[in-house]
C-alpha cells in the first residue's frame, strides 16, 4: 500500500483536530464558561493523543516489517524523551 494513502485518515484527524483547536480559541475569546473549555482541551488532546499513536504504530510496524533496526531505535529513543 502507498504510504501517501496510508496517511489520508491521518490528515483527516488532524483536519478535525484543527477544528476543535479553532472552536476553543473561539470560546475563550468569547469568554466561555470555564468547564466547557476545560472540556474542549481534553477533547482536542484525547484526539491529538490518539492520532500520535496511530501514527507511532504504523511507523513502527513499517520499521519492523523491514527489519530496520535503527529507524526503531530512532522512534524508541523519541518516545523515551517524553
């Protein structure tokens, strides 16, 4: 599979990300009530976090289904920073 299409849901995602991003500087600029943007934060974090992990999975997968030792060392090592 080409890895372009492989990523067009990934762009989709973080197309919708944007968009939750967007709609909370909407709300505190127009002063929002506190927990509904607190709400928002998570919303856009929870899905940023699971798109990070989509693509940390694919990658990984590729890296070990070409046997590519240092590219899995590289993402090891990126994570590890965390």
């Amino acid at each position: 599979m080409n890895e372009d299409c492989r990523m067009d849901d990934v762009i989709v995602r973080l197309k919708k990300v944007n968009g939750q991003v967007q709609a909370l500087m909407r709300m505190i600029e127009g002063g929002e009530e506190c927990d509904k943007v607190l709400t928002q934060f998570l919303a856009a974090k929870a899905a940023l976090d699971n798109t990070y992990s989509l693509v940390l999975n694919r990658n990984l997968q590729n890296c070990l289904n070409r046997q590519d030792a240092p590219s899995v060392e590289k993402i090891i090592k990126l994570i590890s920073k965390q």
